[in-house]
C-alpha cells in the first residue's frame, strides 16, 4: 500500500509556492531551525523539487494519515471537526500529487469521501421512514478509523514480541549415537590394489618349473576356511602363500571371492586406506 511520512507531513506546506504560504499555520512552527520554531519559509531557501520524495514511505495509506492527522491535533475521534480536517487532508495531498500522481490516487480517493462526508452534514438531516434519527455521516469514517487503530496497535504489539532471525536463533544439535562400531566397507579398488600387492611378491620368488597340476577351488575354499577357524581376524595377505606360485595365488583369491559371495566371510577394514582384514561370517559355538 503506498504510504507518507510524519516527516513529509510536517514539513510538506515548506514546497508550496510564498504566495500561497501563510506564516502561521494553527499557531504550529512549519520546521525548527537550531532549535528555534520557523513560521515562514526563508525567501533565499531553495527546495530541490526532489527533495521530499524520499520521506513518502511512511505512511500506511489514507486511514493511516488521517489518524495522524486526529491525533496531531488531539480531535475527539468521535466528533471530529469535519471542515478543518478536511482542510489539512487537502494541503498534504497536494503535496503528494507535486511528486507522485499514482501515490495520490488513493489519498485523492479519501479525499473525495471527506468532502461528501462535509457536503452531508451542511444539509438539513432527514428523518427515516420510521422517526428514528439518521445516521452520523462521519459513522462510517469513524468505524474504520477505530478498526484501523486497533489493528495498527496489535501489529506494534505483535512486532515488539522476539522473533526468530531476528531477536533469537534457532540452536541446533547433533548427537551421533551408534549402538555398535560399523566398519566401513571394502570397495573393489581396495581389493585391486591388495590383490597387485600380493602379485608383485609371488612375481619375486617364483620358479621356472613348468607342470601342469589340476585346482581346485572348492578345495581352497576349504583351507581358507579352516585358516579362519578359530581366529577372529585374518589379514587378507596372510591368506596367501607367494612360494607356491601365481596359479594357486589365483584360485586362492577366486576362492575367496566365492566364500564372500556366499557371505562365509566377512571383508572389512578398520578405516579407509588400513589394512584389510577377513573372517568367518559365523561365531563359531
């Protein structure tokens, strides 16, 4: 909703032309200069055209000009003095309308029901078809302005309470609870890498001797098995025996893989890039 300042409000007659300026305005100084009260415009002062523009945000629309304007001149809301407020409501809006036509549209609004509300209590009253009294032509303002008030109190009510972001933060707390340790798992390249260890060794103590001998990797299975048995934790190259050379290292490692592919056995490392240990999958009774 568009908006003025009390600050423009004040000191909004201070662009009027001199000619159209008095120097006394309901016995109120137009501004106070040093701390003594100004009740005319200097003739060498010159006004940017600008320079009220940016006081035109404070205002919270018409409703909330008039009140000031009731307030500021301590009129009993209930029976305001139509033609002075009226009066004052015009100048200020003038003033707006020097600086921004599309801010003035809805004051021009209020304006106009000011000046009905004034034209209606200038005519005799008339009666309702049943005696009864008309109503007050100034109810309906009175109403709104009463209803506006009391919104406009509570939202500087509710505005004082903390809020969040801006008067308090919000803390924050993590608790990491883990019920039991869990390892973390072994990729591929862990075992890549430790499988290439295990060959570069065998490659330094292994024999030119050429025979032809049957594997098996059940067997091996087996006696990977029973290497495990008993033991809570086997490391992975303990499981290998390089002096026996590249083809049992092979089936050993494929029986291996079987035995975790079955989940026999476990593969796990205490952290990343530690040494990879194995064991049976099973708590031996």
């Amino acid at each position: 909703m568009a908006s003025v300042s009390p600050a423009a409000v004040d000191s909004a007659p201070a662009s009027l032309p001199l000619t159209a300026m008095p120097e006394v305005i309901d016995q109120v100084a137009l501004a106070r200069l040093y701390g003594e009260p100004l009740f005319a415009m200097p003739h060498d002062l010159y006004i940017p055209p600008d320079a009220l523009q940016v006081f035109l945000e404070a205002f919270e629309g018409p409703l909330d000009l008039l009140l000031y304007l009731i307030r500021k001149q301590n009129f009993n809301i209930l029976d305001i003095p139509m033609a002075g407020l009226t009066r004052q409501y015009l100048v200020y809006v003038d003033e707006i309308r020097a600086h921004n036509l599309e801010l003035a549209a809805e004051y021009l609004l209020m304006a106009a029901m000011l000046i009905e509300i004034k034209s209606r209590m200038l005519l005799p009253p008339k009666k309702t078809a049943g005696g009864e009294e008309p109503e007050d032509p100034r109810a309906e303002l009175v109403r709104r302005l009463q209803e506006y008030e009391q919104i406009k109190l509570a939202a500087a009510r509710l505005n004082e309470l903390p809020q969040l972001g801006r008067d308090v933060l919000r803390a924050q707390v993590v608790i990491e609870q883990s019920l039991a340790p869990r390892f973390p798992d072994v990729n591929v390249v862990d075992l890549q890498e430790a499988w290439r260890d295990i060959l570069k060794r065998a490659k330094l103590v292994q024999h030119h001797k050429i025979s032809r001998a049957e594997l098996s990797v059940r067997e091996h299975m087996s006696i990977v098995l029973r290497h495990l048995q008993g033991r809570k934790f086997v490391e992975f190259e303990q499981l290998f025996d390089p002096s026996k050379g590249v083809p049992v290292l092979v089936v050993t490692f494929i029986a291996l893989l079987e035995l975790a592919k079955e989940t026999l056995v476990d593969i796990t490392q205490a952290e990343a890039f530690a040494p990879i240990y194995v064991r049976l999958a099973y708590t031996p009774t």
